[in-house]
C-alpha cells in the first residue's frame, strides 16, 4: 500500500471527481494536500489523523535563527 492516496480514494474521499472541486473539499475538512499538476497529493497519514480528530497545520518550515 503506498503513502499516498490513490486517483480513486482520493475521489472516494470527498465525494467528487473534478480536481478544482476535490481541492475545495480537501480544504474543507482540514485534510493537507498537494497539487502538483493534474494530480492531487493526499497522505494516508494525514486522512487517518483528521478522521481521529487531529487538527492539522501547514508547517512555516524550519526556523533556522532558533538553530544553534
């Protein structure tokens, strides 16, 4: 099984099939997610956290003045 979500479950998922609409839906229920061209990039890890109730955040990125 991969990381990602497949074409289908990503369909399955949120109910719809055109890419602006799958987008919007994601969004919606807080699920992260990449557009990378045609393809929507959704990780399974994500989707399972969310579905527990885990509130995700889009990382800043690293932070490296705190680096020492």
């Amino acid at each position: 099984m991969s990381e990602f979500l497949s074409t289908a479950e990503v369909r399955e998922l949120v109910g719809c099939v055109g890419r602006d609409a799958q987008c919007a839906k994601l969004t919606h229920l807080g699920v992260p997610f990449i557009r990378d061209g045609a393809r929507i990039v959704v990780s399974r890890e994500h989707v399972r956290q969310r579905i527990l109730g885990v509130e995700l955040r889009a990382s800043a990125g690293v932070r490296l003045e705190l680096v020492k």
